[in-house]
C-alpha cells in the first residue's frame, strides 16, 4: 500500500472539507470522482482500498480494457469525448456519461440502451468559456437539447458539466463555475428537470468550484500524480 496516494487523499479531503464549510455545504454534498486515466488497475486497487468508489475515465477503450481488472464495487464514469461509435460500449461501461454534447449522441446512446433495456445517465458538458479547443454545447445550445434528452425514454439528464480554460490562479475560473450554476438554475426552472448535478472543478481549480456549487470534482492529478503523456495527446 502506498503511503503517498494515501497522504495526497487525505491532503485533498482536508481542502475540500474546507472548501464546502466555506460555502456553507457539508462533504456529503460533492462526490469526489478519481480520475484514474493513464494508471493502471493496481494503483485503482489500492485507491479503493482507501475508500474511494467513483472513477473516471476519458478514453472507452482505455476503460474497456482496464475496468475488468479492477475492483467489482466501484462506479465508473465517462468524463473525456464521447464518440458515436463507442456509444454502445459507454453504455455497457460507464453509471454517469459527463461528455453528452450532441442531440446525434443521445439518440445513439437512447438506441443502444433499448437494446439491452437499461437507462443512461448523463451531464450535458457545457462549453461555458466558448474557447474553440474545447468540446461542449455553447450556452444557448443546451435548453434544444435539453428537450431532445427529455424525450428519449432511456436518457435521463442528471445535470451539466464544464471544464473552466486553464488558468495558473484559480479564482480566475470562479466566473465560469458560477455562469454554470446560473445556467443549471436558470434551464431547471424553465423546464422541470431537477439537474442536481454541476460536474465542474478539477485539481488545479476544484476549491472555487465548490464554493460555486459543484456536486462533482474531477480530480486526477492531485491524486494520482503527473500522468505520462500518451501518443494521442
Ligand atoms: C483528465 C481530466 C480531469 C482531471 O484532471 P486533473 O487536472 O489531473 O485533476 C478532469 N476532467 C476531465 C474531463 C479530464 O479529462
């Protein structure tokens, strides 16, 4: 067992208990998804054995090949690009979709769900800074699919996710975290879907996030140290 993914949870879990009491929130209310790309399953075994349970990939077929090495309790999230073509394995692999940013993606995703008669969670990922490297639905786009998702018997919309750009001080990705939150707020009220979920924050930025409501932080580095870069990236 290593002492230094056991130092560096503990570490995270202090700052987001601080993060949440500054906020007025209690723990409970964010769930901590390890970010577990690039690793292998021995290093998720031993974070499971230290009580975490929520993971996230970014890659299917990186996901496809590692979950069945790994623990049988844990939950698996989809947090990279989705593609249409893998949408029937993410469908297989994965509790919670955060990437769904096409109405093209989600009537795949509705269609191989009825085949094997099961329900899609999903976020609806939100490109809240409109910078032109990132994946998400522009904030104007999201209420048209929004209804497209509502109409589709297996998809069910949980809330919405964003990635804030890349900044060295975090408190500059503060207004894209909030810009979010109104957008959650605004959307649930003018359609009735409860969107409990923000998926926002990562380790460089996860502390405003909370403040600014987050209920899931995405957390791979803070954790698991620098990943080795990988040919695609
Ligand atoms: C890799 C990744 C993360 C985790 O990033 P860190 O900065 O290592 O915490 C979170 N969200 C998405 C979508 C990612 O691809």
């Amino acid at each position: 067992m290593s002492n230094l993914l056991a130092d560096r949870l503990n570490q995270l879990e202090e700052r987001i208990s601080a993060a949440c009491a500054r906020a007025g929130r209690t723990r409970e209310e964010v769930v901590l998804v390890a970010v577990s790309k690039t690793h292998p399953p021995e290093t998720i075994a031993e974070a499971a054995a230290l009580g975490l349970r929520v993971f996230g990939e970014n890659k299917v077929q990186e996901a496809r090949a590692k979950i069945p090495e790994c623990p049988s309790h844990l939950e698996w999230h989809l947090v990279g690009h989705l593609q249409t073509n893998k949408a029937k394995y993410a469908v297989e692999l994965f509790e919670l979709i955060h990437s769904v940013d096409s109405e093209k993606l989600i009537r795949v995703l509705d269609e191989e769900a009825a085949k094997r008669g099961k329900q899609v969670n999903v976020l609806l990922e939100v490109n809240v800074s409109g910078e032109a490297s990132k994946f998400g639905l522009a904030p104007d786009a999201v209420k048209p699919v929004l209804e497209v998702a509502n109409a589709c018997p297996r998809i069910v919309v949980k809330g919405l996710m964003t990635m804030a750009p890349l900044v060295q001080d975090p408190e500059k990705a503060r207004p894209y975290f909030a810009r979010l939150r109104a957008l959650r707020d605004s959307l649930a009220a003018e359609t009735g879907t409860p969107l409990e979920h923000l998926s926002m924050g990562m380790s460089n930025d996860f502390e405003p996030a909370i403040e600014e409501g987050a209920t899931m932080i995405r957390i791979g580095t803070l954790l698991f140290g620098e990943r080795r870069k990988r040919e695609d990236e």
